[in-house]
C-alpha cells in the first residue's frame, strides 16, 4: 500500500495531483539508478586499470615484466622506424626524386626484408 504525504489543499481538490508526485517520484529514483550505474562504471574502470598495472609490474623487483618490457621496446622500435622512414623521405624529396621513385624504394626495402614500416 502507498501512502501519501500531501498539504490539506492540495488533498481536498481532485486526486489528479497523485500524478504529479508519482512523476517526481520516479525522476528521483531513476536520477539515483543513474548515479549508481555511473558510480559502478567508474568504480570498475578503476579496478581493472589497476589490475592492469599489477598485471604489468614484478612485485618482487617493482619494475616493468619480460611481456610489458617487450611490448613497450617493439613500441619504441616501431615509433623510431616511421621516424627514421619520414626522415628519409622528406630527404629525398629534398634532393630531388620524386614520390614514385621514393616509393619503389621503399617497396624494394619491403621485399627484401619482410618488414612493414
């Protein structure tokens, strides 16, 4: 059973008014279903970038593991490499090839050593 709490004027007119309450009523609930599904999102995002720091870090020695250690070399390779292939690109065009003449280059350097740059 509900029951409501409303002023005596508002009591002695037509029960529409319930309407009006019930509707503030579901706002309120679904603004605190709302925070709470945010506050769980957020909780959650915490915890598993958390995790993934644990996942990362040897406890013994408080550095990086072999995997991250790795990842992060080949990430660093890979930033050097496209940085060294601008570099080199905008040399040539400098000195005067052109770009189809770069990009067979490139293209040879591909096959030959199996690597995507």
């Amino acid at each position: 059973m509900v029951g409501y709490i409303v002023p005596v004027h508002a009591a002695q007119e037509s029960y529409t008014f319930i309407i009006h309450y019930e509707t503030l009523l579901a706002t309120f609930l679904g603004l605190i279903v709302l925070s709470l599904i945010v506050y769980l999102a957020h909780s959650s995002s915490r915890e598993n970038k958390y995790l993934i720091h644990l996942s990362e870090i040897d406890p013994l020695t408080s550095i990086f593991n072999k995997e991250t250690t790795q990842k992060l070399i080949d990430q660093k390779r890979h930033e050097i490499a496209q940085s060294l292939m601008k570099n080199f690109v905008t040399e040539m065009a400098a000195i005067g090839f052109s770009s189809p003449e770069i990009k067979a280059i490139i293209t040879d350097y591909i096959e030959q050593t199996g690597k995507d740059l």
